[in-house]
C-alpha cells in the first residue's frame, strides 16, 4: 500500500499484457494483407483493361493498314483508266480529223464536178443553136447542102459526145454525193462515240472491265505524256516525264534527245501516252505520222 491505496499495475501488466499485445498485431497484419489484395486486384484489373486496348489498338491499325492498301490500289487502276481513256480520245479525235479533211476534199470535187456540169450544160446550148443554125442555112441554101450536113454530122457527133460525158458527170456527181453523205455520217458517228465515251467515263469504277480490254496497258509502266498541238502555223510540242511533274514546252530536237534518254532508262517499261487536243489546229496527216513515230520509236508495246 502507498499513502492507504493498493498499486493495481503490476496485477495488470501480468495478467493482460500478451493477450493484447498479440490481437492488435494480427488485425494490423489482416489490414496491411486486404490492402495487398485489393491492390492487387485492382492492378489485374487495370492489365486487363490495357491488354484489350492494346488488342483494339492493333486491329485499328490493321484495319488502316488494308484500307490505305486498297486505296493505293484504287488510285493506281482509276490512274491507269485515265490513261486509257485520253488515250482512246486521242485517236477518236485522229479519226474525226481524218473523215473532216475527207470530207472537205470531197467537197471540193464536188464543186468542181458542178462547175465542168455547168461548163457541159453551156457547150451543149451552144452546140443546140450552132445546129438550129446550119439546119436553117441549110435549108436556105442548097448550094451548100452537102457541105452543112457533113458538118451537122460533125456537130451531131460533138452534141452526143457531150451529152454522154454530161450523163458520166452527172452519175459521178451522184457517186460523190452519196460518198460524201456517208463520210458525213461517219464523221457524225465519231463524234457520237468521242461523247459517249466521255460520258462513260464518268462510270469507270463500275463499268471498266466492260468498256475497255486493251492489250496496251499503262499498269506497272514508267508513263511519259506528250502534248502536240499547232497554233498561228507554229508548232507546240510539251512533255510531262511523270505524272507528278508539270509539262514542260520543248523543240522536236529536245523532245526526241528526252524520249531516248527515258528509253535508255525504262526500256519495255515506257509508256508513251499521246494528247491531240480537239482545237489542236493538226491535219489528220500531221497528227497521224507524229503518232506513228513517237509509237515505233519509244512506246514498249510498239516495240514488241
């Protein structure tokens, strides 16, 4: 006893000290292992949620990667059908040059065919009043009888000579005519088939393989475009190396020095592609033997 009380520690701290001591520590130990696994699983859970976006992630880039493709693969055949195409109008416009200069020539000869018709139909009058002429000299003359009737055979010879030739002219008149509206019909078809195809084009991507099954390809091909065209009698000649760079104006020294430099180069991969503009101011000769040459010369499927 201490001043009348009794010290209740030491009875305290031996009966109660281990048995509280050992709890808190168990459930402080709980705690800390709850924690663990909560964070625990909160981590796999976040994992998860990474691995499916890295997964989405992948088949996004996928799914870019073979649209790109096919985009690629679309322009290129669209760029290929543009070649095709202006190739196509190129040689529909060659053609429409060639029936107009026909058509011009026959005209021509037509005119002239008229003029002899007409010359024919005056000497025939002529000749008509030059034999109502002797036949009344004759008849008021018979002294001269013998002599006009050898002449009115003469000139009767010369009136049927004329009339044949008159009927000739007139059947070769007709033959031209009918020549003439064929041509023009002709000429009229080819630029029905020019709109059409212009109009078709607009339908590639659907109808392609329908309209158009060439042999000459520009796919895969090194393609080099050339432009000829006249203006004021001076000729115009352009060239475009690619279809990325601009047209270039050129002399037909350079040009040629150009093409066999990119023949050197690309050899059978040389894709020659010929623009004749419609107001081009070429005759069908001029544009035909310049698409000749450059053809024979550098084209890959001319040199095959």
């Amino acid at each position: 006893m201490d001043g009348g009380f009794v010290d209740l520690r030491q009875a305290t701290d031996n009966g109660s000290g281990s048995d509280s001591f050992w709890p808190s520590f168990t459930d402080i130990m709980m705690v800390v292992v709850m924690i663990f696994m909560i964070a625990s699983t909160a981590l796999m859970l976040r994992n998860w949620e990474l691995v499916e976006e890295l997964r989405a992630t992948i088949i996004a880039e996928m799914q870019a990667e073979e649209l790109a493709r096919s985009m690629t693969e679309t322009s290129a055949t669209l760029e290929e059908q543009l070649a095709q195409a202006q190739h196509a109008n190129s040689e529909l416009r060659i053609q429409r040059m060639r029936s107009n200069e026909r058509i011009a020539e026959l005209e021509v000869r037509l005119a002239a065919r008229d003029q002899r018709v007409m010359e024919l139909e005056t000497d025939n009058q002529q000749l008509a009043a030059s034999l109502q002429k002797y036949r009344r000299d004759a008849m008021l003359d018979a002294d001269q009888l013998k002599q006009t009737q050898d002449e009115l055979a003469t000139l009767q010879q010369r009136l049927d000579e004329v009339l044949i030739e008159l009927s000739e002219g007139e059947e070769a008149r007709q033959q031209q005519s009918v020549e003439l509206a064929t041509l023009r019909l002709g000429s009229s078809l080819t630029e029905q088939q020019l709109l059409n195809l212009q109009m078709e084009y607009s339908e590639l991507q659907v109808k392609y393989d329908k309209l158009f099954k060439p042999a000459r390809s520009a796919k895969g091909k090194h393609v080099v475009t050339v432009r000829y065209r006249k203006e004021a009698g001076a000729y115009e000649l352009h060239i475009r190396e690619n279809e990325e760079a601009d047209y270039t104006e050129v002399s037909r020294e350079e040009l040629h020095r150009r093409m066999s430099t990119l023949k050197d180069k690309y050899g059978n991969l040389l894709y020659v592609k010929l623009i004749i503009p419609d107001d081009s101011g070429l005759s069908y000769n001029e544009a035909w033997s310049f698409t000749v040459e450059m053809l024979d010369k550098y084209d890959y499927y001319h040199q095959n």
